[in-house]
C-alpha cells in the first residue's frame, strides 16, 4: 500500500490516506498514451475553417484587359486568385468525420497510468475537503505554499450523485454548487485549474505539475479506475 499525505485547507499536515498497489503500479504503452492525447488534442478542433474558391465568389465576369495588342497578361476574369476579391486556390474547407475515436477501455488505461506517474512521483496530494465559507484566494495559495506544489496545478472534486432506478438502481451525475466557493477561490491563479474527477482527461493531467484532490474526489477516482 503507498500512503499520500492528507492536508486540511490551512496547510497543517493530518496524516496520511493509503492507495491501493493496483493503482499505483498501473502502466500503459508509451504509444498507447501517445495516441490518447493525440486524440484529445486533435478533437478540440473545429474543422470549420472555409474559404471561396473562384466559382464561388460574387464577381463581375468582364475581362481586366483585352486578350492581345496591349501587352498584358491573358486574364478571364477578376475572380482569379491573383486578383485582390479573388477566389482562393486550395484554401481551407470544412471537413467531416475527422474525430479520432479511441474505446473507453483505452482512454480509461491511458488516465490510469498517468494517475499512477503522478502518486509514484509523489506530486499527489489529499485534501480533506474542499468546504469554503466564502472565497479566499489566499487561502488556497497559502494551502499550496505549504504543500510545495508547483506552478501548475490541477485540483479535482468530487462531483454530485443521485440514485434513480427501481430494483436495478444506478448513480446519475447531477449539476451542483457544492465547489462554487473553490471556483471562485482558484480562477483568478495563473496556471490553476478546478476539475471534477468525472471530467478531467489525459492532458490535464499530463500538464499539470501537481493533483490536488479531496479525499472524497479520491475516492471516486478510485473506484472508477479500478
């Protein structure tokens, strides 16, 4: 079992909050996490950049120029690409169906092994709740400070369930603003991003230098890892 230090939000030490073998020796292909943050990346992309070709493009359709005895190049019209207004050659166009799908097992194998790189590299660290009166952003600095966290840092809740169902009842993730005040604590730091553990992704992670989680966020990422 490997241990992560436990913090209350004040910065004072409280223990220690231990972690099963089988999360933190998780490890993937070096490809296999390549690829999933590949996807991540390449999917945030819109794709709808598009620009007029020359068929496109509202023009008069006179010739610039007679086509001999001045001494000019032989043009067809202003909606040539080399004329200013002109249609564009081999410009950018909207493209479809180009998202880049991995399986959730995969991408579930992927957010492992980077969790895991982190708790072995000890740039993890337990909160034991996120509960704010009101926002203080110095608090939440002060709580940083005293755990020697880096420049970036990522910090992850836990987010809100209710059971719906009869005999067979499942857990649905509902809106909640449990974490308001630590939203408003955090949004003004450079470099410090708020996350709930059912939405981070891979590259997050990847870019963060430390977690900052609370131990009930902890919980629920374990059990959805495991």
């Amino acid at each position: 079992m490997t241990s992560l230090k436990k913090y209350n939000l004040q910065g004072d030490e409280l223990g220690t909050v231990a972690v099963a073998d089988q999360l933190v020796e998780a490890r993937a292909e070096s490809q296999l996490v390549k690829d999933y943050l590949i996807a991540l990346r390449a999917n945030v992309r819109s794709w709808t950049a598009c620009t007029k070709t020359r068929a496109e493009v509202k023009h008069t359709t006179k010739k610039p120029s007679p086509q001999k005895g001045q001494g000019n190049a032989r043009h067809g019209n202003l909606v040539a690409p080399q004329y200013r207004g002109g249609g564009r050659a081999f410009g950018p166009k909207p493209k479809f169906d180009v998202r880049l799908r991995m399986n959730r097992q995969e991408r579930k194998a992927a957010i492992r092994a980077l969790i895991a790189e982190k708790i072995r590299e000890g740039k993890m660290i337990v909160v034991d709740s996120f509960d704010m009166q009101e926002p203080k952003t110095k608090s939440i600095n002060e709580l940083f400070k005293c755990c020697d966290c880096g420049r970036r840092v990522l910090v992850l809740g836990e987010g809100s369930f209710i059971e719906i169902g009869g005999e067979s009842k499942r857990s649905v993730s509902v809106p909640s603003l449990q974490h308001e005040n630590l939203k408003k604590s955090v949004r003004n730091m450079q470099r410090v991003d708020f996350q709930l553990v059912k939405d981070i992704n891979g590259y997050q992670i990847a870019l963060a230098q430390n977690l900052v989680i609370s131990q009930s966020a902890l919980e629920e990422l374990i059990a959805w890892l495991s």
